[in-house]
C-alpha cells in the first residue's frame, strides 16, 4: 500500500469510528472510560496498521526513513 491507500484508510476508519461513537443507541450505554479505551485501542489498531504497511503512523514516512523517537521494549 502507499501512504496516499493508509491514509485513505485511516480516514476512513476515523470517520466509521465517530460515527459510531455518536451513535446514541450505544454510546450512552458508555463510560467515559469506555470511551477513551475504545479509542486508544483503535489508535494502536492504526498505529500496527501502518508499521504492517512499512511507514510510521507518526510522521507518515518509510519505517527505514523515519526519526521519530520510538519507545525501547
């Protein structure tokens, strides 16, 4: 995939995401909580996406070309 079909993709995603947390047949039944886990896991979900793809989430650009400050496991 080239960044342009990930983030199409994300954007995508992102609008899916809000629209269903707006949705209030379910959304009322939700915490604040509830809320911020869904998103982080939806965050980390697109953040693995991209990384599959070969290019940082962060800054958009080839894993291999990338300088973001990354956390050591």
């Amino acid at each position: 995939m080239t960044i342009f079909h990930l983030r199409r993709a994300y954007h995508d995603s992102l609008s899916n995401m809000r629209g269903w947390l707006l949705d209030t047949s379910l959304s009322d039944r939700l915490t604040v909580l509830d809320r911020l886990s869904i998103i982080d896991a939806w965050q980390q979900e697109m953040m693995e996406f991209f990384t599959k793809n070969g290019y940082c989430f962060a800054c958009n650009r080839r894993v291999n070309r990338c300088t973001c400050p990354h956390e050591q496991n």
